[in-house]
C-alpha cells in the first residue's frame, strides 16, 4: 500500500505516480512505500493553501475556534501516542521511550499554540487628538515547511502549530528519510476538524519537491530546518521572491563544566545531551568544555556512563538507537578516524558494535574523543552521530573563548554551583539558548529557539514564534 500525499484535504497519489521507500534504520528492512512530490503536486499544494486562506472555513474562522480544533488535535495526539511513537521509532530509530517524549512535546506544541490563537494582539499608538492608530497582527499566508528525519512529529509540531495559531495555512514537506509521523499528523488534522488545505503534507525528495516549495512563488513565508549548505540554497530562493525565511540550522553546541559541578548531574546532561538520538539532534552539546583540574575524575565518569549504554534497535527501548542511514553511520566513521589522525584519543566507542545480532542495522558506538583541541575538525565541525569532542580549559576566559570560537551558535551548556561564573559565561556565550545546570528542558516547548551566527536566524518555540507567522498592518483614522 501507497502511503498518499495529503493535498486539499485529501490523500493523493503523486502527480506522475512516483513513489520512494522508507527504511527502519534499525533492520534495514522496508518500512513503507511513500508517494514522491512533484513540481506539480507543490504547485496544488500551495494553490490549495492559499484556496484555504480565502474560505470561510479557514481563513474566515474565529481565532477561538482554530484553538479548539488544535487542542482537539493536541488530545488527538494524546490518544494516539502509542501508535505514534513506535512509528517514530521505527522510521527514525529512535529508542522507545525517545518517540513517547517527541510524541507528548508534539502534542504539547498544539496546546500550548491552541491557547494562543485568540489571543494574538495588536497596539494602539498615541498620535494625539484626531487620530486614532491601532495595529493589527494578521497571518502572513501561506508558510511553507521543509523539515528534517531527526525529530520529525517533534519537528514538525513546532513550526506548524504557531502557524496555524496565527491562521497561516501550511505545507509541509518532511524528509525522505523519515516522512510517516508527518502525514499521521496531517491525517489527525483533518479529522480534528482543519478544512481541506489548511495543512498539506507532501513528502518528497530535497532536490525536487524540497526546491519547488522554496522557490515557489506563491509561498509567503518558509521555515527550513536543516543543514547550513541546504539552508543558504534554500534562503537564495527564496530571496528570489521577496519570502521572509526562519532558518533552523546545525549547531556544535559546547557543555561548559567547572571542577566545582555536581559532577553526577552534569555527567549525566552531558551525557544525555550528545547520545540522545544517537547524536542525531541540532541541539546536541557535542562539545564538552572541562576545566583541567577536574579533567581525570569527569571523563571517568563519561566514560563509565558511554560503556554502560545499550545499543540497540529503537522499538527495544534500547539506551541509544541506530543512525539514521548507510551513509550517516560512513561519515560518523570517517569523523572518528579523522579525530583520531589529528591526535584525539578515543576514551570510549570509536566503532560499530561487535554485537551479530545488530550487523543489518546502521549502529554506532557512545564515543567519545579525548585530548581533543579547540581547532580540530572534530571540534568544529557538524557530525550529526554519538561522538563528544572533549576539550580542556584553566579559567572562565579560556572558557569564553573557546565556547565561542565556532562558526555556530545554537544552545550552550554551563556546569557549576558557583551563580556568579554561571551568569558571567550566559552573558558572554553567543547562542541562542543557555542551560545553567540542565540541558534542553525536555522538548522546551515555551523557550524560545534559534541560532546565533550560522546556527541560523528567527525564533521557533514560544510567544517568539508568532512573530514569523504573523505580519503587522498598521490602521490610522483621522477623526
Ligand atoms: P538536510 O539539510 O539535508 O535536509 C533538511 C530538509 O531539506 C529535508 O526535508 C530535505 O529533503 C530538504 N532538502 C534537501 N535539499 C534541499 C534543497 N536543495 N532544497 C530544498 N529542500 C531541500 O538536513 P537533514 O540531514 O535532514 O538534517 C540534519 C541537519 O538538520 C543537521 O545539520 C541539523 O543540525 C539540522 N537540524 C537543525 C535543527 C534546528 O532546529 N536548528 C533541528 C534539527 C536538525
């Protein structure tokens, strides 16, 4: 069976009848046959957005009415959750309980952008006797969503929740490689009440559906997650007409850990917060900072916890799932080999697992790499697998320094018991998030996100998030 393409509110095949296999990245074994987007199939997609912004159905709904149907949707999701994470697990891999939480914060995207829906405000503006000046805020139109396979519901909530909210129509484009939770989402729209082309979902490739939605010249707004060489392609294209861009893309994110830390709460951040989804995640902290001095007694501790970690296929519950593809597993590799030739030390992993039972699923050890320094590859650059860069530093400047010598800046981690150095580094680290003693707050729905520097630019999550769905009309009356 096709799992069809959800256009106008119904489910379709492609326009030339195309279609692409999805694979469990934990078997290897198909997972399900999907209907490949076209040019054309972008083209009715974006019509039937725009169709459902001028109906009464949608566009003329009362915004109190748009929060009931996304709260239903919220429920929806609730009551599905099962269902829903053990697909998660199996289209991305992801261990069980990983999916569970993707599938709550999914949920919780659409209520807590539910609750907002009527309460999206304009201004009044004092211009002094005889006028009267108000702004409105009205949805920006059509917004257009190209989105990774790391945390695809998660993902995918988070920018198409807001949107709705703001009574923007979306199209949402989800990866090739994890596509299925995307349309769940789009079936569960429907059925909770979202009029025909109120949310589209088409999966396809990047190199066709993914460029026909970003240089379509009907879109009104886009909202690409993903990497930095896709993201600036996807951005030119859009400038070509004049669209206004959020741009979510990758991070080298630094966990900064003074030796006077509660050394168990930070090892397991830190931990948690590179092998969670196999390293997989834009946020991942996959640089730890340590200071010297408590270099031997932390790392033994990191090395304790990365040994001790199951591998294994997602539905299994396992610590740590598989990679994402083939091809991901060969560049984690060759990572850790080029680590390991600019003079890093492997303290734990650094392979595949030797266990039989894993060898058609695309696995990789917890690594993490030693002696590690700020310039090296593996230092800088984006790996997108389980693998830590471990570097040292002797004070709070040095600290600074490194953390912010990176071309990205999405969040940070800081370890201490001391406020005053914790709150000195928040001030000086250039990304867009800060955790002082904790990391990712569990999804982060109301926290707003985004990049500094390459990490990209505009907010998703929380009230911030309106502001790329909204655009501001301003109203003057002379009385
Ligand atoms: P990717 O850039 O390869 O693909 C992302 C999406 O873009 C996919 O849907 C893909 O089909 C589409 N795409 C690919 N080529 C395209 C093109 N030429 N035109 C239009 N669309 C195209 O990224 P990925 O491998 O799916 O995800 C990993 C990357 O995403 C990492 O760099 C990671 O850091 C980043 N990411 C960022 C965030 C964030 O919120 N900042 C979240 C998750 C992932």
């Amino acid at each position: 069976m096709i799992e069809q393409l959800i256009i106008n509110g119904e489910r379709v095949n492609a326009s030339d009848g195309g279609t692409f296999d999805v694979f469990d990245p934990s078997t290897g074994e198909l997972l399900a046959t999907v209907a490949k987007a076209t040019k054309a199939d972008v083209s009715r997609a974006v019509a039937a957005a725009h169709a459902a912004m001028e109906s009464k159905t949608w566009g003329g709904l009362a915004p109190a009415e748009r929060g009931r149907i996304m709260n239903r949707i919220a429920q929806t999701i609730r009551d599905r959750a099962e269902e829903l994470a053990t697909l998660e697990s199996r289209d991305n891999g992801k261990p069980l309980r990983q999916a569970r939480t993707d599938v709550q914060v999914a949920a919780r995207y659409f209520e807590f952008f539910a609750g907002i829906a009527d309460k999206i405000m304009g201004n009044t503006i004092p211009l002094g006797p005889g006028f009267l000046d108000f702004t409105v805020r009205e949805p920006i139109g059509v917004s257009a969503q190209i989105v990774p396979w790391n945390y695809p519901i998660q993902i995918g909530a988070r920018g198409v929740a807001p949107a709705l909210a703001a009574g923007c129509a979306v199209v949402l484009k989800p990866s090739s490689e994890a596509p299925m939770t995307a349309l769940r989402l789009g079936e569960i729209g429907l059925a909770c009440g979202l009029p025909p082309g109120a949310l589209n979902v088409i999966p396809g490739t990047g190199s066709e559906a993914g460029v026909a939605l970003a240089s379509h010249p009907d879109i009104n707004q886009l909202t690409f997650t993903g990497s930095v060489d896709v993201g600036i392609g996807v951005a030119k294209m859009a400038a070509e007409n004049v669209v206004p861009v959020v741009m979510e893309l990758g991070g080298k994110s630094p966990n900064v850990v003074f030796a006077d830390a509660d050394f168990d709460l930070a090892a397991a951040g830190v931990a948690n917060a590179i092998f969670q989804n196999a390293g997989q995640t834009c946020s991942a902290g996959s640089r730890l900072l340590i200071e010297r001095k408590a270099h031997d007694a932390f790392v033994a501790k990191l090395v304790e916890r990365a040994k001790a970690m199951r591998v294994g296929p997602g539905v299994s519950d396992p610590d740590m799932g598989p990679i994402i593809s083939k091809k991901q597993l060969e560049t984690v590799e060759r990572y850790v080999g080029v680590g390991a030739g600019e003079g890093a030390q492997v303290a734990a992993g650094g392979a595949r697992p030797s266990d039989p039972g894993l060898g058609k699923g695309y696995y990789f050890q917890p690594t993490l790499l030693d002696r590690v320094t700020p310039d090296m590859r593996v230092a800088q650059e984006e790996i997108f697998g389980p693998v830590l860069a471990m570097i040292e530093f002797d004070d709070i400047e040095q600290a600074v320094e490194i953390a912010n010598r990176s071309q990205y800046g999405l969040v940070s981690g800081i370890w201490t018991r001391d406020i005053n150095k914790a709150m000195s580094l928040a001030s000086r680290i250039k990304a867009g998030q800060v955790y002082i003693n904790t990391y990712g707050a569990g999804g982060g729905v109301e926290l707003p996100f985004g990049g500094y520097k390459k990490s990209g630019y505009g907010r998703e999550k929380g009230l911030e998030s309106l502001a790329s769905y909204t655009q501001v009309k301003n109203v003057c009356i002379k009385y």
